[in-house]
C-alpha cells in the first residue's frame, strides 16, 4: 500500500509540474518562433529603417527569423497598441521614435499608457529634423522666415504628416520660441506633403535629414536651419537654429525598441546587450549615419528615464500650445 500512494504521489506531482509548465508557455519563447519587430508606421521612415537595419543582425544572434511587420496609423497607435496586448515572451517588439511620448498628451482618451504600459529595452539613434523651404518661397534663412511671419502673421504655411508628428510639434515650438504665427496644413503622411513643398504649395515644414537631403542637394528645397544643439556632419554649412537667431529650438528625435508589459528583467537585460553590441559594429553605424541618424545605445533604465523626461517636455508644449489629435 505505501508503494502505491508512493507512486500515485510522483504521477501527481508530475502532473502539477506539467500544468505548471503549460500555464508558464506564454511567457517563455518558443527557441524557433519568429520575432516581430513591430513598426507602427509606414515603410521607408526612419523607424522602418532601423527596423530592417537591426533585425537580420539580431536574427543572426539569437539563431531564428526575425519578421518586421508594419502597422500604422493613429499617428502610431495602432502598432503600439498591438505590443502594449502582446505576449512578454521575446516574440514581439516595438521599434518607435518619440511620437510615442507625444501621443499620452494627444490622446487622453487612449485604452492605454504609451508611457507605463511598455518595457523599455534600448535607445538604439538619434536623429535630427532640418527647418526646410521651398526654393519657390524666397526663404534663404531662418531670419528670412522669421522676418516675413511677423510682417504677415498667418500668411505662411508649413505641413507636416500629421496632427502630433514630431514635424508638427517642432514647428509649434519654433513658432512659440520665435514669438511667430504660421499656418498649420496637416497632410496623410509625408510623400504628399513633401510633393506640395517642392511645388510651392507648401512655404516650409520641418523634414527629418534622410528625408530632406536628396532634394537640398538638387536644389530644391533650402535648408533654414537644423533644429539641434549642433552641426550636423551630412550639412556642416547648415547653421542650428539658435546659431540663426531663430530660437534655442532643439527637436532631436530618440528612437528605440520596446518589449510588452511583463517582460521578465532577465529577457530585457538579454534584448538589450544583443542591440547595444549590433549598434556597435562599423556597418550599423555607416548605415545609420549615411541616413542622417546618429547611433546610440543605453541600459533600460536611462532609456527609461528619457522617454519619461520627454514625455514630460512634449506634455507642457502641448497643454501650453492647446494642440489636440481628437
């Protein structure tokens, strides 16, 4: 009889361990299962570009496909949303820029906290925005600008891809710094705008460098200034704004990768030393410099500190300026 409740104990116990381990699966990764780096905008920004720059090398590093799936719209809600209910297992991840900080303030009524609700894993670059013109409007510098939208508050218009874009919010802090009014004409994305700014629908409109380069090196668009605390490298003859006496405007732009809510400390800890030794090879650098962005990487926690210091910056700029998405 012993030996019988001896054995009904271990067939028992076994079971425990396995309805142990089955209710734990979705917190553990599959070793094969692809990783999705989820993009919560369109193809070819900036986002899209670190995504596909920085996948295949970490596909490589941790030995199975990695699948970057872009889902945008909302201004990047959607995607983000999609990792915010993902499961915390290593098979999801966001790639994101500073929109993300932004749309807490813009969007008051979202199902979720783009800035609680996500596990900060690195700060894979930084990237800079160029006030741009037309090279029909006239505009040959900051003060040029400056000058005419204090003459005509109101006659000059800028576009951006959105209503609570990084574009937009920077020219509300270069109007609010500048003491000037311009125009707002938000567009669907940044191909239309960009078309409208190169016919001369568009007077001027703040462009990320990747962006703005090709058609500043053929003439025309105008570079006003870049909205740095410095020169940028690709345009050392491009003035910082404040060096144009147009405002201490600085809109550098972070971006970065995020796991799910739950994800264990051990997983992050991992993700991160994998990013933060790809950023460090000379290919991921030529790549990211060439496109105008300056690789960077961080432990979780500053990078958690940032996105929680800027989502405080945008929040009063926001509030102060009355700008909503809603």
């Amino acid at each position: 009889m012993p030996a019988l409740l001896a054995r009904m104990a271990v067939l028992a116990f076994s079971a425990l361990a396995a309805f142990a381990a089955s209710a734990q699966s979705p917190a553990a990764a599959p070793s094969q299962a692809p990783l999705r780096l989820i993009v919560p905008f369109t193809p070819g920004t900036g986002i899209d570009l670190i995504a596909r720059t920085v996948g295949p090398r970490l596909a490589e590093r941790l030995g199975r496909p990695v699948v970057v799936d872009n889902r945008a719209g909302a201004s990047g809600n959607i995607g983000t949303e999609a990792v915010v209910h993902a499961a915390p297992n290593g098979t999801t991840l966001l790639v994101s820029v500073n929109t993300l900080v932004m749309n807490r303030s813009l969007y008051p009524q979202l199902p979720f906290d783009p800035v609680k609700d996500l596990v900060p894993v690195s700060l894979t670059s930084w990237g800079q925005l160029l006030l741009v013109a037309s090279s029909k409007s006239g505009f040959r510098t900051a003060g040029d600008l400056v000058s005419a939208a204090k003459r005509k508050p109101g006659a000059i218009n800028y576009a951006s891809p959105g209503v609570g874009t990084p574009h937009h919010l920077s020219m509300e802090l270069f109007k609010s710094t500048a003491g000037v009014f311009l125009t707002h004409i938000p567009y669907r994305g940044t191909a239309q705008a960009v078309t409208d700014l190169l016919g001369g629908q568009i007077d001027v409109m703040f462009l990320p460098i990747h962006v703005a380069l090709p058609q500043i090196k053929a003439g025309k668009l105008v570079a006003l200034g870049i909205g740095s605390a410095k020169r940028h490298p690709l345009l050392p003859q491009v003035p910082t704004l404040a060096e144009a006496r147009a405002g201490n405007v600085d809109v550098d732009m972070w971006y970065g990768i995020f796991a799910p809510p739950g994800t264990s400390a051990d997983l992050v800890a991992q993700l991160n030393r994998d990013i933060k030794e790809i950023l460090a090879t000379p290919e991921i650098r030529t790549a990211f410099e060439t496109q105008g962005m300056d690789p960077a990487s961080s432990t979780p926690e500053e990078f958690r500190r940032l996105v929680a210091q800027d989502a405080q910056r945008w929040e009063r700029l926001i509030k102060a300026q009355g700008i909503t998405a809603q």
